[in-house]
C-alpha cells in the first residue's frame, strides 16, 4: 500500500498516492489535492537564525564602546548576513514533492495560513532587528517594542489556529513522508488504502483468470491446425 501506519504517524510513498481523505478534518467530499513541497532531511535554517541572534547580541555587546550608528549599521548587516545563508541553505536542500488531499474549507484555509505566514517571518524578522539594535544603542524602548511585536505576533497566531491550518511533518525521506494526524484519520485513510489494494488485486487476478483460457484456446487450435 501507498500508506501505512508507524509510531502513531501516517506514512505515505512520495510516489504513492493518498486515498482522498481530507488530513486535516476528515472530510471525504469536495476534496482536491495540494502538492507541497518538503526538505529532505533536518532544516538548518531556523537553527541559523537563532545562531545569528545570538552572534548579534555577542556582537552588539562588544561593540557598545564605539560609536553607537556603526554599531548599529554592522549588527544590521550581520543579521542581513546570516539571513541571506539561511535562506540559501534552506533553497538548496533536496526536496521531495507529495500531493496532499484537503477539501475546499480546509485548502482554503491553508493558503490563508501561507500568506500569514510570509507575514509571520517579516515580523519575526523585525523583532530581530529591534532586539540587536536595541542592545547596541541601550534603547530600551527598542526592545520593549520587539517584545510587544513578538507577543502580539504570538497571541495573534493562536487566536487564528495558525498551527492547525497546515498538516504537520514528522519526518521527510527521499521515499517517503511522515504526517501527524488525528488517530481517527490516520486509520480512515489506511483503512480505505487497504480496500483500494483488495479491488486492484481482485481486478488483477479476474484479468488474468479471463486471459488464460483464451491463451489456452489459442494454443489448442494452433496444434489442431498443425
């Protein structure tokens, strides 16, 4: 089968196809299918952000005994720096392609969820900015600023379910992806896999019941005519 289950996720082949289940709700009418894109294996790139926040502050507290605009200009660019290598070790990783099935409310709300997110990364991108440039000038009001934008952006995420609009991703392999599902999904989709894989089978075991005796035939009468 195309699906399976393992340690409480659902396995699907990335060159499979998964039974038209909505993964998010359940729903088997008006389901359509999105192809989304995953990386291979671990993703660095939130791991470099964190890495250049903290080089930043580092840098920031180094530089707190010269002039405070060049300070603030070079923790610009660092910031600027490992954003851009983040960004491009992320593009570079392999990616394996998989059709997810959704009905129309819930691939509706996860295209809403994407255009939120692009805004999600801005932000959270501004509050970087804020915080290393709040440490280099001693501007409190900085940094009060960057954690009132990171609250509001949190608070905001959880009012909208943004976490809930997208299937989660346990693991991504070169054949296969691990979805965290409900229980109750994960076993209607396996289950309806299961059933496709009995017709299939059924489907092909009747052709070649149909075609033997009609070879059979074919060879009696070619011995006839001999």
């Amino acid at each position: 089968m195309d699906v399976r289950l393992h340690d409480g996720m659902l396995c699907a082949r990335t060159d499979g196809t998964i039974p038209k289940v909505c993964l998010l709700c359940g729903a088997t009418k008006d389901v359509v299918r999105r192809t989304q894109e995953y990386p291979i294996g671990a993703s660095y790139g939130a791991g470099a952000g964190a890495g250049g926040g903290v080089v930043g502050a580092l840098v920031a507290q180094s530089l707190r005994g010269i002039d405070r605009m060049l300070a603030a200009m070079v923790i610009t660019g660092i910031v600027v720096v490992v954003a851009i290598g983040a960004w491009m070790a992320h593009r570079a990783t392999p990616r394996v392609a998989m059709a997810l099935p959704l009905c129309t409310r819930c691939d509706a709300r996860w295209a809403e969820g994407e255009q939120r997110r692009t805004w999600f990364v801005l932000a959270l991108g501004v509050f970087l900015l804020l915080t290393v440039v709040g440490i280099a000038l001693d501007a409190m009001w900085l940094l009060g600023a960057g954690l009132a934008l990171v609250l509001g952006l949190v608070l905001f995420a959880r009012a909208t379910d943004q976490a809930k609009r997208f299937v989660q991703v346990g693991f991504v392999q070169k054949d296969e992806i691990g979805l965290r599902l409900s229980k109750e999904i994960a076993e209607m989709i396996v289950e309806r896999a299961r059933r496709r894989a009995e017709k299939e089978n059924t489907a092909s075991a009747s052709a070649v019941g149909e075609t033997s005796p009609r070879e059979a035939s074919g060879d009696q009468k070619a011995k006839e005519g001999t």
